[in-house]
C-alpha cells in the first residue's frame, strides 16, 4: 500500500486544482464613470483608480480623467485628475501613476495629484496599457501598431515589433506578459517568446496574475477567462452584447477582482473563489 498513497495523492491534487475559479459579484459602481478602461488598486490608501475615457477611445479631446473609488464601489473623487484625452491602461511605481493616453504616458503623483511627466512615444497610434517592471522602467504597448515600446531616463524606444493586437501587459517573475489576440504569450529577458494559451474566443484586453502561476484574463467584447498556468481555459463570465469587459485590476489579498465595463459607464467588483 504504501507505494500507491503518493499516486493517489496526485491524482488527487491534479483533480483538485483543475477546477475552474468561481466569480461572485459583490457591487457595481455606476454613478459618474464616463467610460472606464482601467482600474488598479493602491492597498496602502484603500482606493481604486479608475481611468475614464469620456468620448471617444482614439480622439485628443481634453474629455478624459481619472476618478477614484472606495472599496465599496462608492465614489471618493470623480475628477480626480481632468484634461486627459483617452486615457486607458496604469500602473503604480513608487508614488507614482502612469497612465497611457493615446501617443503620450503620463506620471502622475500619487500625493499631489499632479502630472510631473509626460513622454511622448514616437509614431504611437493607440498606447493602450502599461507594465512596469522590478527597476523601474514602463512598458507601454500600441494595439494598433502591434508594439511594445519602453520608456526609460523620460524617453522612449521600440521593445518588441511584431506583436499582433498587443494590449494587455503585465510583468509576473520578472517576464513580459502580452495579450496579443487570441493569444497569451510570454517574453523572458533576452525576448524569446512562448505562447501560454491560445484560442481566447475574441481579443484579449485586461490581463492579472492569480499568483498561482494561473491567470485572469479579458476580451474586451464581454469575455472573462480563467487560464490556468498549462494553458487551459476557462471561461468565468460572457456578457457579451450586454457590455465590454476592459482592462481588470485583481487584489490578490482579498481576492477580489475589479472590471471596468467600458460602454456599461460602471466597475463591478467580483469576490474570486478558489
């Protein structure tokens, strides 16, 4: 006997693990959000910032903002920072919030809500979400021209070419991931690419990490995906027609993930069970 426990433990664990997460909503934000793209989630002051387009997502219209919200879906500043153009994916480094706003990424100080920076990205179309990595330096892909571009010392250079329909990016180990399309890739240091998973039903959008090696991901037509670390699919959420399912923030403490319907003018809070 005891030469089969440990198989049957494995098999076990395997079953186990294959399970598809479960999405449970908690709320729904829908008072003074003008298009939101992007939600990310400063634990320290428990808030969630909101990027919202408020017109047209490829149009330099002035119309844009950032709002913030409280942990339970109410609002704490909806014009938290005003005059953007079409502002779309962030991410936080060190007191800081970079935003992608069409051709430009702006740093933004966390503490006196003003922009300090703003680089412009040479020949950009539609910068559209940003990664960061372990020292520093902001990544920022261009959906339209399939780029990722890096921006170091205030200035910006090509990172990756070729990468279709790049839009969700997001550092995990210190590796790139991009949604491009249909698919979830990853690029090591030296830019050697893998595909994770493949076959995602439209466009990939939003892109978290579970912390597990597994993965959250959205189709900006309606589509939230549970995609585990071999690749396995699992589709958690089809609202598609009903509304768009943007660029995702997931608070791993909590366990708690953070979409931004886009044309539904809300964010919806879903509790992830395991």
């Amino acid at each position: 006997m005891k030469f089969f426990l440990p198989i049957i433990c494995f098999i076990l664990s395997t079953q186990i693990y294959a399970q598809p997460i479960k999405l449970n909503k908690q709320w729904e934000a829908k008072e003074q959000l003008s298009v939101p793209e992007s939600v990310v989630y400063l634990a320290r002051k428990k808030e969630l910032y909101v990027s919202l387009i408020d017109g047209e997502g490829n149009v330099k219209d002035a119309k844009g903002g950032i709002a913030i919200l409280n942990l339970d879906g109410s609002i704490k500043n909806p014009t938290w920072i005003t005059g953007l153009n079409a502002p779309k994916g962030m991410a936080m480094y060190k007191g800081k919030l970079y935003v992608a706003d069409l051709d430009v990424v702006h740093a933004i100080d966390l503490g006196t809500a003003k922009i300090i920076e703003t680089v412009k990205v040479p020949d950009a179309v539609f910068l559209n979400d940003i990664a960061i990595d372990k020292k520093g330096m902001v990544y920022v892909s261009d959906t339209r021209t399939n780029k990722i571009h890096q921006i170091t010392n205030g200035k910006s250079n090509v990172y990756l070419n070729e990468v279709t329909s790049a839009n969700g990016i997001k550092f995990i180990n210190n590796e790139l991931h991009v949604l491009s399309g249909s698919q979830l890739l990853k690029f090591d240091k030296h830019k050697n690419k893998k595909v994770i998973a493949e076959g995602l039903e439209k466009s990939g959008d939003g892109l978290e990490s579970l912390g597990n090696g597994d993965f959250i991901v959205t189709c900006w037509a309606g589509i939230i995906y549970h995609i585990q670390k071999n690749g396995t699919k699992h589709k958690l959420l089809d609202v598609q027609g009903k509304m768009n399912t943007a660029d995702i923030c997931y608070d791993g403490t909590n366990k708690m993930l953070y979409v931004p319907t886009f044309n539904a003018n809300s964010v919806i809070a879903y509790k992830v069970q395991f």
